[in-house]
C-alpha cells in the first residue's frame, strides 16, 4: 500500500501558518516561528512528492 506524506506535510504547512496567525498577540515571534515551521513541512511535501513521482 503505498502511503502518500505530501498530503499530510502540505496540511501541516496550512496549520503552521494558522497557527502563527493565531498566537500572534500571544507570543512576539510567533508567526516567524510559524513560518518557520511551514517551510520545513512545505520543503518535506516536495521531497516526498518528488520522490513518489520518481518510484512511479
């Protein structure tokens, strides 16, 4: 069974930068940190996306 990590990187990308969003009154830097974080998810959908389109 093949299993498909860019769809959940791509849904952890949407909520890093909600989240960001959210605690932006709470914290200083919490949307850089959320940012942050959503180029690290983003940067891993395209890897694994690259990959499984290599493997097919």
């Amino acid at each position: 069974m093949k299993k498909n990590y860019s769809v959940a990187f791509i849904m952890l990308f949407v909520s890093s930068i909600a989240g960001g969003l959210a605690l932006n009154n709470v914290f200083d830097y919490s949307m850089i940190v959320g940012v942050g974080l959503g180029l690290v998810f983003l940067l891993s959908a395209a890897f694994f996306a690259g990959k499984s389109q290599k493997n097919s």
